[in-house]
C-alpha cells in the first residue's frame, strides 16, 4: 500500500513538472514572436550615466579558430564615452560628491591630466553632471581626440610630451590648475584632481563592476585574463576579483615598445638603461599606441602586480598588424590597445595549447585614432596572415 502510494505521488509530481516545462517553452516561444528576433532589451533609465557599464562579451571568432581556444572581447569600447574609463570618470565624480569637495551645478571644476579617453569621459559626464571640465593632455594626442574633447565643450590645455618629474608634464598640470582655483580667495569655484593613476577609486570600481561583468558572463569558465596597464586599473581590479573566484586564473600584461612594465613583471626591474624616464624621445612611452605603457609605477598598478603571472611585450608592427587583420577577419574596427591585447592572447593560446578560454578588454574604437595608429594600420594589405604578426 505504501509502496503504490509513493509511485502515485511520483508520478503526480512528474505530470506537473511537464506542464512547468511546456508552459515554460510556450512564454518563450510567444516572447521570441513578439520580440521579432531581438536581443534581450535593457529596460529603460534616466541619464547617459546609466548606460556605464554591463558591456558585451564576444567571441573573436577568427582567433579562437586559429588557436583551438575561445578568444573573448569585453566591449568596453560599448560604453557610452567610448571606453573604459567612464566607468573610472563616474566613480571619481560620485566619490567626491559624496565628500563634499564638489557639487554639479555650482560651477565646480574636474581636472584631469589623460592621453585622450579619460579626458574624453570625463567631459561627457561633466556635462551630464553639471561641472566644468578641464584637460590637461600631451599636444602629441591624436587629433580625433583633441577634435571631440572640443566638440564637448572641455578647457584643453595641452602640453609638451615630458617626464613625470616635469612641473609641466600633463598629471602635473592637472593638478597644479586644481590648486590654483582651490587657492584663490576670490574664485568660489571648487576644483578636483581627478588623478586618475593614483586614485584608489580607480582599481576599486574594476573590482566591483569590470570583475563581476566577466565573471558571470563567461559562466565562472575563464583561463586568462589580459590586458594593457595605463594607469592599471582595469587589470588590477579585474584580477583581483577573478582571482578571488578561482586563484588557477591566469593573469597576463599586454604591454607596447617602450614601456618598462613588462620588465618589471617578468624579471623584476622597471626599465633599461634606454627606458627611464627623462631618456626616452616621447613620453609616456616611445609608441605609436596611446593610453598603455609606462616607465613608472602608479598606485593603480601596484595593485595589480601581485596579480599578474607575466607579461607579454608586444611591437607597434604587431598591433598594427593585428588591428588590421581583426577589422579585414571580424568587423572588428578596434584601437591599438585592444590589438595589443589581441596580439598577447594569440601568443598565449599558442604557448599552452587549445582548449583554454580567454578574455581581453576591447579598450575604445579605431575612430579615436584614425591620424596616427589607423593611418599606417590602413596601408597593411588586407590579406595577412597571423604568421606575418607573429613574426614581427
């Protein structure tokens, strides 16, 4: 008697869990109907400040076919500046909000001393904030970017390519402009440095949104993580956090000619003899690639470098390469950082084998760089090969 009662009771249990099941299908067969092939919609929000973060994760179909592993971009170039940093623009500004050191539409002023994006992100969220933006950045800048910083509305004030020891290097700039409103008794503006290398803002919003972001749209399933170091934000908050999920994951710099941040990882010393700072023709480092590359140590980085397993150094001929062979292979029209990024994935899915899942940062757009990187990248024929990049 019992025996017949638990088998009625689970086959009762089984007719109701195929009707879950099958209205379950109906809902989304009706929805996919109705949403006549659309994506998944994000709902609606207020402001271009809610649209920072939650990029897209895609695979780079050509370079998971060559190497056997999946190759994944993060889409931060999807953000509504153009790039990563408005998610490092957004938590400053809130940041000093909440201290109390500036209020949006009082006339309070953000400087900033950037290679282009920074600058670019936080002139967009100035105006959609209600604060002043000022940037200080090299006069060698791309001139898409000095065009639409312009366009937007930003104080530019650019400066010779120098040294971080220079009074006038473009950080320094920044910083004294802040001071000097700051300063005077008769300007009752406030004024912050946004000091984007050594705010500790900066690795900490990685951490909390960037992190997350790959770890859950790649299911908990990645090998590598990859990516340049500017300021080092973005590889020291990722790492961290990935790291923090599973310690087996590899964390790998992707660094230009001329920067000393590969040498400091894989053997522990900043720069050669022809690399220190005050030796090197431009500053920040001796590159047709903006916005990575250094020959100092940030406090951003010094949070990222018990995280990272090695670095790979990687030539302007390479990312020109890649940045070509990327945009002729996928459609992909990237900058130089994210051809950086791409180069260094290749050599390590080559180095340990198939199968492993592999996730770069896909920085900002070839549009921000068409005068300088996208001008010699344009001449590269449209049909080379992997084999020409790698043996650069």
């Amino acid at each position: 008697m019992g025996l017949n009662w638990k088998q009625t009771l689970q086959s009762t249990a089984s007719i109701i869990s195929a009707f879950i099941i099958i209205y379950e299908l109906h809902k989304q067969i009706k929805a996919g109907r109705s949403n006549s092939g659309l994506t998944t919609l994000p709902p609606k929000s207020r402001g271009v400040e809610s649209l920072i973060g939650n990029t897209p994760l895609i695979e780079i179909k050509s370079l998971s076919k060559i190497t056997g592993c999946k190759i994944y971009g993060k889409l931060e170039l999807c953000n509504p500046a153009g790039s990563a940093k408005d998610r490092v623009a957004l938590a400053i500004i809130r940041a000093n909000e909440r201290l109390g050191k500036i209020k949006p539409n009082t006339g309070d002023v953000i400087f900033e001393g950037t290679s282009g994006s920074t600058g670019i992100s936080f002139a967009v969220l100035a105006n959609a904030l209600g604060y002043e933006a000022h940037i200080c950045l090299p006069d060698d800048t791309s001139p898409e970017k000095l065009q639409l910083l312009k366009a937007l509305g930003a104080t530019i004030h650019p400066v010779k390519p120098a040294s971080i020891v220079d009074p006038q290097q473009y950080t320094n700039a920044a910083r004294e402009g802040a001071r000097k409103i700051n300063d005077d008794p008769n300007d009752e503006r406030r004024a912050i440095f946004a000091d984007q290398f050594e705010n500790d803002f900066n690795w900490r919003i990685h951490y909390n949104t960037t992190g997350p972001e790959i770890w859950r749209q790649t299911e908990g399933e990645v090998d590598v993580f990859i990516n340049g170091s500017g300021t080092g934000g973005t590889i020291a908050g990722v790492s961290k956090y990935l790291h923090e999920q599973n310690s087996d994951i590899k964390v790998i710099l992707a660094d230009p000619q001329g920067s000393g941040l590969a040498n400091r990882v894989n053997y522990g010393v900043m720069y050669d003899s022809v690399e220190r700072e005050g030796t090197r023709r431009r500053h920040q480092v001796d590159t047709l690639v903006e916005g990575i590359g250094l020959n100092r140590l940030t406090w951003n980085f010094k949070q990222a470098e018990q995280q990272i397993d090695e670095a790979i150094r990687v030539t302007d001929r390479q990312a020109l390469k890649m940045a070509k062979y990327l945009c002729i292979n996928d459609g992909l029209f990237w900058g130089s950082s994210a051809a950086i990024n791409c180069v260094a994935a290749v050599k390590t899915a080559l180095k340990y084998g198939p199968g492993q899942k592999i996730v770069v940062i896909a920085c900002d757009s070839g549009a921000r760089h068409l005068s300088k990187f996208w001008k010699v990248a344009s001449d590269i024929p449209n049909d080379i090969t992997m084999n020409e990049i790698l043996q650069e």
